[in-house]
C-alpha cells in the first residue's frame, strides 16, 4: 500500500509541478548533451559549449538521464521519469534498511512515515541529486549493517562502492567521508 501511495505522489502532475527552475534545467542540459553528443558539457550558445565542472549534480543522474532521452525522446517527462525510478529505489532500500535494523512492522510504520514527506516528491521529481544520493546512502547503510553481521568481501565492496555514488552524486555527500573514517 505504501508503494502505491508512493507511486501516486510520484506520478501526480509529474511535468507540471514542481516547475522548472534553473538548477534542474542545467542538469537536463547536460543530459541533452550527454544523449546527443556523448559528452557531459553545457551548451552557453549555438555550437559554443563549455565543461559541466561547476556543477553539483554527478554523473549518476545525468546519465541515466541522458540515456533516457536517448531511448524516448527529450523532455520534462523522460527525465522526471528516470527521478521517480530513484525515489522508488529509494524507499525499497530505506525498507530494507530498517526492516534489517529494527524489524518488518517498524519498517513498515517508517516506510508510510517517509512516503507521506512532502519533500520527497517537492525536490525529488525534480532532476536534482539529493534523493539518488539518500538512496546510494540508505544502500551504503544497508551494507555496513551487513558488514557487521557477517563481514563478506562482497558487503564490503558493495558498501564502498555505495558511498562512492552517494559522494559522485552530490559534493554534500563528502561529509561521509569522514565519519566512516571515525
């Protein structure tokens, strides 16, 4: 019920609102950019383009980005689409996590908390990095929670590896980086 709640707020007027505003409109710029040219740069002018450095927003959201409007067409719809995929993603590896951590019925309570915020949907449909990066974060977590139950080489890799796309997807991830190291 909790993912069909999701799935309604995700889909609900998915390219009218929020709208569009300049962070989410350079980041499919790029992602144009990236199904047409190959490139990750940012066009300032006809055939006048420049680097995509200063921008927050990783390669883990302008590819899938692209390669949607590679497959489907260009357009405010394609791209939110590829948005919705990681908030859904997002609440299966929240679930998990707590399911492991403090049990199904817990779980549960917490995925209908978190499905009911507002937020998730207000900055999550738009193309920005904050909900793939929570979502490389809760799979990060999820790892470490196995590391510790039964320390394989493979949770270890996997957990390396999720907080290595959490940090590529937005630079406010680097704060991890530490903490892990603590």
């Amino acid at each position: 019920a909790a993912f069909l709640i999701a799935a309604f707020f995700s889909f609900y007027k998915l390219a009218e609102s929020p709208h569009v505003w300049i962070d989410e409109g350079i980041i499919t710029q790029i992602s144009r950019n990236i199904a047409d040219y190959g490139k990750g740069i940012f066009q300032v002018a006809p055939d006048d383009f420049i680097s995509a450095s200063f921008v927050t927003t990783g390669y883990t959201v302008t590819y899938p980005v692209g390669l949607m409007f590679k497959l489907f067409g260009i357009g405010v719809l394609q791209a939110r689409l590829v948005m919705i995929i990681f908030i859904l993603l997002f609440f299966l590896a929240f679930y998990f996590l707590i399911k492991r951590s403090y049990g199904a019925i817990t779980a549960r309570y917490s995925l209908f908390l978190l499905v009911s915020f507002a937020p998730v949907y207000g900055h999550g449909r738009n193309v920005l990095g904050e909900i793939p990066g929570l979502l490389f974060l809760a799979l990060f977590l999820l790892f470490i929670d196995k590391i510790l139950i039964d320390e394989k080489k493979i949770s270890f890799g996997a957990a390396g590896l999720f907080l290595g796309l959490a940090i590529a997807t937005k630079p406010i991830f680097i704060i991890l980086a530490p903490a892990v190291l603590i």
